[in-house]
C-alpha cells in the first residue's frame, strides 16, 4: 500500500453529509483526502426513524444462530475487553448481579438485573439520549444448539417510536459484528 487512505473504505466511515462533503471538495478540486473528516467523527450510534408499522411498537424479539457455545457469548456480552473486541468501541462492565454497563463509549448504560451463567442475561438497559431514568429490559436467552448457540433476545419497555432505530442497532451493533467475531 502507498499509505493513502482507501477511499471506498473511508466512505463506509463518514456520515451521509461528511461523505457528501467530501465527494463535493473533490469534484471542486479542494481537498484530495478527506481522511480528516473519519478522524474527527465522533462515533454515534445514528438515529433511524421509525415507519407508520412499527411507531407504537415498545418490544421486540429477536433470535440468532452464533457460532460458538453459550459460556462464550455470556462472556463475550459480560467482559469489558471482550466486549470491546467484538464491537470496536469502548465498554466497562461490572460482571454482577447489580452491576452497572456503560458500553460503545457510554451510549449504551444500565445496569445488570439478573445474570444465570452461560444461559441468561437480563439488563436494565437504556441509550442515554432517552429521558432521564428511563430504562427498557434488555434479556438474553444462550440456547445451545449443535456446535453453536441459538441467542433470543427479548428487549421490552421502550419508548414508542423507538423500535424500527433498535430493531437496526441490534443487527449492526451485536449480530453483525457477533458472527463475525465468532466467524
């Protein structure tokens, strides 16, 4: 490689208006790497409106097929460097019955309701730009399964309007990053 920055790959990183920007400086001749533009982006967790269907929506469920056995993923969703592996960003975990979470650099903060090892985790759970003290329950099932774990994910007691930005942070924020981590 040239030391360059991909510029394919650089779009994947920039929100919608940076990406914008920057294809707009080049075609004006401004600037020829627009790399400033990731390394100043804070990573945020973007906002997806929610459809007519889905408005009044305050739970959702959810089940996927890991490829690894339910000891690890309860680790994996229980360790802060572990955590942090699997989704690129920041986390501290108390591992407890009680303890507080702060995860993908304190968007994400709770506290752990009910912990059964390897089988079941449940979280009071919340992103902070909802109001002040209003949490949703987040729990996850670890069913094993063949060599792998069915997870089921239950998430109750959102904010109406919530779901159709939730239902697309569990996939790109946990499923993706998940079955890749576990490949």
């Amino acid at each position: 490689m040239n030391g360059k920055t991909n510029p394919a790959a650089l779009l994947t990183t920039l929100t919608r208006r940076q990406a914008g920007t920057c294809i707009a400086m080049v075609f004006c001749g401004l600037a020829s790497d627009c790399s400033a533009f990731a390394r100043a982006a804070p990573q945020t967790m973007e906002e997806k409106p929610a459809n007519a269907a889905n408005r009044t929506r305050t739970s959702l469920h959810e089940e996927i097929d890991l490829k690894s056995d339910p000891q690890h993923i309860y680790e994996v969703l229980l360790d802060a460097k572990q955590f942090k592996a699997f989704t690129g960003a920041p986390a501290e975990i108390d591992p407890k019955p009680g303890g507080a979470f702060s995860m993908f650099g304190g968007q994400i903060v709770g506290r752990n309701v009910e912990l059964v090892p390897n089988q079941r985790i449940v979280q009071a759970w919340r992103p902070t730009h909802w109001d002040p003290g209003v949490y949703s329950i987040v729990e996850f099932e670890l069913k094993p399964e063949g060599s792998g774990t069915l997870v089921v994910l239950e998430h109750k007691g959102f904010p109406e309007g919530d779901f159709d930005h939730l239902e697309w942070g569990w996939h790109t924020h946990y499923w993706e990053p998940l079955k890749k981590y576990f490949g």
